[in-house]
C-alpha cells in the first residue's frame, strides 16, 4: 500500500533501503493483503507467513549470517519491514516486531554460544516463532512486582505462574518468560528462561477477545510445574529486569514507527476520501473547518515523523536514550490516536463500521497508548530525567 512517504523529505533511507523496501511491499501484497480478512476471522496469521518471510531474510535482520541471519546490522531495515506491514493493518507490525524486533535482541545479546546455535536458525527462518511473556493478571506495567516464580532443582528450574495480554502468544514456539527467582531481592531477583512449545505443565489460554487487532493472536499463558533445563536460562540469574529494562527503548523505538506508519496510511486513505466524498454540492474536504483539521494532522505527522526519524538515526548510531525512545513512544501513540479519531469523524457515519478502514485502524490504535509501559510510565520516565 503506497502513503505519503514520497511526500515527507525524509533522508533517513539509502537505495538499499529503499530497494529493500520493494521486496517487503512485494511480499505484504502477496502473502497478506488476499488473506486479510481471513486472517481476521481465525485471529492468527497462517505459520505459511512468517516461513516465506524468513526466507527472504525478514526475519534475522539482526542476526549474525553464522546464525542464519541476515546481518544488516541497520535498524533501518527493521523500520522498513515495520512500515510495510503497519499500512496495511497495526497487527501484522505488532507479531512481526515481537518476534523481530522484540526477541531477538534477548536471544543475540544474552545468549551463550550453545544457545544461539540451539536457536537462532529457527527463529530466522520461522520454523520456531517467538514471543515474551512479561505482563501479568495483577501487575500490568509493574514488571518489577511480577509473581510467577522459577525455583531451581538440580540441573532444572521449576516455573509456576500465569501471564497475559502475550502478543503471538497463542502461536509460539518458544517463549521468553520472565521469572521471579529470588523472592528476597525484589527486581534484583528476577530472570529470564526459554520455555518451548510442548514442555509439560505449559499451557494457553483462549485467544483473548481484544477491541481491535483481530489478525494478531493474543492469549494467556500458564505455567504449572513447568521444569526446564537450567541451560535453557537466558542471561544470567538476577539480571532479568534490568536487562528487560535495556532492550525495552528499542521496542518502544518500533512501537513508534508502527503507530506513525499507520497513522499516516489512514491520514492518506481520508485524504482521498474528503476529495472524493460530497455533501451540500462540494467534496467534505473543501469546507474549511475540515481542511484546516487536514492541514493541522498533515503538520503534526510530518513533524513527529523527524522526530522519530532522528530518533532512529541515534539507535542506528547507539546513541538513542532510554528517554528518547520514552518520548517517541508517547507522543507517536498520541498523536496516532488524534489523527484516526479525527479520519473516524471525517468518515462521518460511514466511519463507525466495521468494514471501513478507518473504523478498523480506530480500533487497533487504542492499545497503542497501554502497551510498551503505558503514556503514564513514559511520562513518568520523562519526568524523572527532568529532576522532579
């Protein structure tokens, strides 16, 4: 699907980028685009998907060619698949960027050698599609009060507990969960462990019956004696929170290159529909009160997209902050919101249903002011760094 990037002067992108950008669009137009709808009605992407996807090489953008990877090394990579797949639908991004984006820094930076030649093939080429399991029933962004516990025994570790709200959850292969393993040192004492698909006492829940983002599988996970190989411990024992605390900046980073891709595919789709739409004898568009909402979302998307431009211009250089990254992510999901609001209300009737995209991406945008630590713990995070 084309948007306005030709219209944005963005200089963030080579010709490798942009020649790389045409076989992902290649791929989202063959492989997603015919089966949207189905894909909606089962609440899952076909496995199918994501094996082409790793055959392109879409999959391990960050993992090393020994590995099986692709070895762009360039998060700029990362951005275009992100881009591409937010046009057409938010969730097709989100199980992506879980997988890519998300995970594999966890299973790259924190691994043994025998854990990423255990893994890493797999992952980049789909046959084992991944997810992380943090958030839990009671604790929502509270990821240092988390309950489930991992108690070691011999050469194993025994995990009891549950976690919700797990993006491709339902479909993964392999899980990275976040265990409390040392009760007395609070977010010290949290760690990190593989648990595999068919491991006793793992379980799933229903797909959970979300809003919007109906692609997406989403589900519950539950852990009943579930005992795994010590060497199945990613990191070292403790270290869980703050290296979730690490590698959070570049999901929250993806998070903002999905929710302003997406925006602006809607922004262009009610752009075209206000010239095209007429009431009183002239397009809706004409009226001024309409046209000076369009300029105003036209400003602020441009202006948040060099934002989060530059901001991806410091990752790429490994100078992007934890409070850059905080930023990005909560004024994109604002401003993502205001935009879809405002094209709902342009569709005028038309744009509270179902089959309209904008009712659709209205939708699917809301969580994206929850998820990733919500509005209220960036600002938070922004906060502190201004000394109050």
């Amino acid at each position: 699907m084309e948007g306005l990037e030709d219209d944005v002067r963005r200089t963030l992108f080579n010709e490798d980028h942009e020649a790389f950008r045409e076989t992902v669009r290649a791929f989202v137009e063959r492989t997603i685009v015919p089966n949207h709808e189905r894909f909606m009605e089962q609440r899952s992407i076909d496995r199918e998907v994501w094996l082409e996807a790793g055959e392109l090489g879409l999959l391990g953008l960050e993992i090393p060619e020994e590995y099986g990877g692709s070895g762009a090394h360039d998060f700029r990579f990362n951005v275009v698949v992100n881009e591409e797949f937010s046009k057409v639908a938010l969730a097709f991004a989100s199980c992506m960027s879980i997988h890519a984006d998300i995970c594999a820094p966890y299973l790259m930076k924190l691994t043994t050698e025998e854990q990423k030649k255990r893994w890493l093939p797999k992952f980049c080429t789909g046959e084992m599609w991944t997810a992380i399991a943090m958030t839990e029933p009671g604790g929502g962004s509270d990821l240092g009060a988390l309950k489930t516990t991992a108690v070691r025994d011999g050469d194993t570790w025994v995990i009891n507990g549950s976690k919700t709200f797990i993006t491709n959850g339902y479909s993964a292969d392999f899980v990275i969960v976040a265990a409390r393993t040392d009760p007395a040192k609070g977010s010290k004492g949290i760690s990190l462990f593989a648990v595999e698909s068919g491991t006793p006492g793992f379980e799933r829940g229903r797909k959970l019956d979300k809003m919007g983002q109906h692609e997406s599988d989403t589900a519950e996970l539950f852990f009943s004696d579930v005992r795994v190989p010590a060497d199945n411990m990613i990191g070292e024992e403790g270290t869980g929170f703050i290296n979730m605390m690490k590698l959070l900046p570049q999901e929250r980073l993806a998070t903002a290159v999905t929710n302003l891709t997406h925006a602006t595919q809607i922004f262009t789709e009610t752009l075209q529909y206000v010239k095209d739409r007429k009431a009183f004898g002239q397009p809706i568009g004409s009226f001024q009160h309409n046209a000076f909402q369009l300029a105003d979302l036209s400003t602020r998307l441009d202006v948040t997209q060099a934002y989060v431009d530059k901001c991806i211009e410091f990752h790429v250089a490994g100078d992007m902050t934890t409070i850059d990254a905080s930023k990005a992510k909560l004024w994109s999901s604002d401003i993502q919101n205001e935009v879809i609001d405002t094209c709902v209300q342009l569709h005028g009737g038309y744009g509270y249903m179902h089959e309209y995209r904008a009712a659709r991406a209205w939708a699917d945008a809301r969580v994206t002011k929850i998820w990733a630590g919500s509005n209220e713990i960036m600002k938070l995070i922004i906060s502190r760094d201004l000394g109050l």
